[in-house]
C-alpha cells in the first residue's frame, strides 16, 4: 500500500471539538460525540458528497467522550464526563435506558456487549458492566488505578480486555463475573486496543509510540512490540483499527494515519498527515475511515 493508495473523500466542520467516533454496522452513518455533551449523527455517500445531519441531541451536561453503536445499529451509546450513560433508541432519538450517576468520576470509554450489555471505563480505573433491562450494575471490576482507555469484548469468548495507564492489561471472564488475567506492569500507558488474526492477537498502543501485541490467553507481557522506529514515529499510537486479518490503521498524535501489517511486520504507507494530534479512529463497513482533528472530522475511502 502506496501512499497514493488512498484519498480525502469528506469532512464534516464542527462547531466543537469532536471526541467520539463510530460507524454504524451497516448503514453509511457516522456517530460524532462533541465536546459540549452533544451527539450528532450524519449521513454520507459517495464522490465527496457533504454529509447530511441525521441526528442532534445533548445527552450529556459535560463533554461526550465515547460513542458506540450496538451490534444491530438500532440503538447508539454515549458516555461522558458528567458520569453518565445513556443508551439512546436511533429511530425515535430518544434515551430508551441511562444511568446519570454510573461512575464516581468521568467515564471516558464505553462498549456494547452483545443485545443488552453495556461495559463503561473511567478515569479512575473502575470497569462497570451493566445490563440495560436493569437500573444498576451487575458487575464492578478495580484492577486499575488510572484512566481507562481501552475496552475490547470477545463475544466468542465472553471476555472483556481493558487497558490503562497504569501500566496493565486486565481480561476479566463476563460469564463467571471475575478477572481472568492481568498483565505485568509493562511501563507502558496503553491507550487502545485493536483485535487482530481472528481474535488470537490483541494489540495495545502506547504513549511511547510502541505498539504492543499480546497472544490471547497469554497476557503477562507482550509476544512483540512494534518499535516506533519501525512504525516511523516516536509519537503517541491514540487509536487503531483492524483493516483486515493482518493489517491494521493507526492515527498518532503527530497527526498521521498509518497503515501497519502483522507478522511479517512493516509500515505499509501514510494516508493522511495532518498538523494537529488525532485521537479517534473508526472504520465502516466499506472500508472508508474517519478521524478527528479539533473542529474537524475527515473521512477517508480506500482507493
């Protein structure tokens, strides 16, 4: 993958800076969480069309910082730093479940588990789990003592990967309701996670612009490191996707977006540069890519 392999499809200007992205699962809708609690919802087609606003609402008194669409797309998960929740129903754009005082401190991360679970991570290290055909939580996790950045859900394994700064990657097993594993203190702040090879490797990005990979069911300590000499950045690794089985995208606070194969290892290519830190990334079904910047959100289309 060459450089040229990719091109600027659309961006969507802002009135605040965006947080949270997500793709629905098989409409061509992207999920935007704003700074200002709000949440907007677009439309986008083809040939650099502008997108059409689908959704507005303001689920959240502070800063929206996650966004996610469940399995089916029906319904869109929120998350910010007033401490709340919210599950809202995208037909009717209403909140169908919420939970105001979810956390004792900002959630900064949210993921859907399956039709009705909701996991949520906040600044303190506390990993809730939530079940939305109730009121309160039905599972509380402390492994951790910093931000959490990252939840992954293996729906094949029932398992829930949480990564933080502190330094650890924890798996706790959501059928038995306890942890299963916990990494070594890796001196690592990992900042997110990305599945690879069909859910048997687990990558963890840093703020030392290492990417690390785990081999599932083996989470003491990394099986690899991808160097940031090899990635072509010293800078911190803020969100990846997998693009496939074996490559997967990454957007860095040296405002590039890079494209990366697993085993063999190698950077493939750059596909956007921009002057400004990325801090969200998220991938439709189409394989076009969208990211933030500031007051921005660009769109990417593989070519």
């Amino acid at each position: 993958m060459a450089d040229s392999d990719y091109a600027a499809e659309i961006s969507c200007p802002q009135k605040a800076v965006a947080f949270g992205l997500d793709f629905h699962p098989s409409q061509r809708l992207l999920a935007a969480g704003l700074i200002t609690g709000q949440l907007r919802v677009y439309r986008y087609g083809e040939g650099g069309a502008e997108p059409e606003r689908q959704l507005a609402a303001r689920p959240h008194a502070e800063a929206c910082r996650s966004v996610r669409f469940d399995l089916e797309g029906s319904h869109i998960l929120s998350c910010g730093s007033d401490c709340s929740v919210q599950r809202r129903d995208l037909e009717a754009n209403k909140p169908v479940w919420r939970a105001r005082k979810a956390h004792a401190s900002a959630i900064n991360v949210c993921e859907p588990l399956g039709p009705h679970g909701v996991a949520t991570g906040d600044d303190d290290g506390s990993v809730h789990v939530w079940d939305v055909r109730q009121a309160g939580t039905v599972m509380k996790f402390a492994e951790h003592s910093d931000v959490i950045h990252g939840l992954h859900f293996s729906l094949a394994k029932l398992h829930l990967a949480c990564c933080s700064s502190d330094g650890h990657l924890s798996v706790f097993d959501l059928r038995k309701g306890r942890l299963e594993a916990r990494s070594d203190d890796l001196d690592e702040e990992m900042l997110c996670l990305a599945p690879l090879k069909g859910g048997k490797k687990l990558l963890a990005g840093c703020d030392s612009g290492v990417v690390g990979v785990f081999s599932w069911g083996d989470f003491g300590d990394f099986s690899d490191r991808l160097t940031p000499q090899m990635l072509g950045s010293e800078e911190a690794v803020e969100a990846m996707v997998p693009l496939d089985e074996h490559t997967f995208l990454t957007a860095s606070a040296d405002g590039v977006l890079r494209a990366v194969a697993l085993h063999p290892s190698k950077l493939l290519g750059e596909f956007g540069r921009h002057s400004e830190p990325l801090e969200a990334l998220a991938i439709d079904a189409e394989a076009a890519v969208a990211v933030h910047i500031y007051r921005r959100v660009y769109m990417y289309l593989c070519i």
